[in-house]
C-alpha cells in the first residue's frame, strides 16, 4: 500500500514505515500533525479528534489490503 501526503508531493510505502503518529501542534496556530516515523508530516487537521479519523482510516485501508490483518490495542 502506499500513502499519498495531504499536499499530494510525497509517496510513501507503507510497508517500509516504522511508525505513524500524531503529533500535537507546538503553538495554538498550529494544527495538529499526523507524522512518519516521527518526522515527515503527511497532514495538517484542526482537531486532534480529525487526525484519529484519519488515522483510522489508515488503519481500514491497510486492513483490506492485508486481509485484515490488524491487531488494535484495547482500552483500560
């Protein structure tokens, strides 16, 4: 599978990433970020509730495309 960035300049492979992230902003004008491996932005959301759903989207995709392979951690 691969990742398009929100800004449609960078690719990834997803299966060379070792980690997809949230990163909260810095400052309040900042939104927050959804980070490869801790460094490269893929996307800007306002709301860090936004960024999950991305993230889980992700998530679905990768699923369909692994046969459903995906274990998710449960709450407390």
């Amino acid at each position: 599978m691969i990742i398009v960035s929100q800004d449609k300049e960078t690719i990834i492979n997803f299966e060379s990433i070792t980690r997809i992230s949230i990163i909260p902003p810095v400052e309040q004008e900042y939104k927050y970020s959804i980070a490869i491996n801790g460094c490269l932005d893929l996307g800007y959301y306002k709301t860090k509730e936004r960024a999950k759903e991305v993230l889980q989207e992700i998530v679905r995709y990768y699923a369909v495309a692994n046969i459903g392979q995906v274990y998710e951690m449960p709450e407390d």
